[in-house]
C-alpha cells in the first residue's frame, strides 16, 4: 500500500502547536508554520519542515490584526508554500 503525503499548514500559536505535533508523529510530511512573531516559532521550528515569518512584532493576540497581517502578505509567501508542498497529497490549512 502506498502511502500518502501529508502537507501540513499551521497559522499562529494554535495552528504552529498542530504543525509541530503532526510533524513529531507523521514521518512523511511536509510541515510549514505561518506566524507573525518570531517568540511563537521558536517554540516549533525545531520540528517543522519550514517557519515563514510574516512580521516581527507579532499581533498582540488581537485576531482582527493576526488576519489582516496575513491577508496582507499572502501573495508574498504563497508561492513559496505551494512549491514546498506541490507533491503532497493532502493539505489542511490549519
């Protein structure tokens, strides 16, 4: 049986912790963790297979402002995400 690959893409503080727990126990996968601080990631890129840091500051935990941040500068981190995960199979955005 062939298995599939799994493309994992986590946004903030709870999405990077999924990332980070799906890449400890899924030995084929592609993980990516989207956040706007540098704090949160240090907790994860150890693990995953790719931190994409989409500012410095972070956004205060005000979620309006997390989103915006990311609508924002989508279009400058997405190409590099598809290419990352072209062969995976599955990928929920997370």
């Amino acid at each position: 049986m062939t298995l599939q690959k799994l493309g994992i893409i986590g946004y903030g503080a709870a999405g990077n912790k999924i990332v980070k727990d799906a890449a400890i126990e899924i030995d084929d996968s592609e993980s990516i963790a989207v956040n706007s601080t540098e704090l949160d990631v240090e907790n994860v890129k150890e693990y995953v297979n790719d931190v994409i840091l989409i500012g410095t500051n972070g956004c205060g935990k005000k979620r309006s402002v997390g989103k915006s941040m990311v609508k924002e500068k989508y279009m400058n981190y997405t190409n590099g995400i598809n290419s990352k995960i072209s062969d995976c199979t599955m990928i929920p955005n997370i």
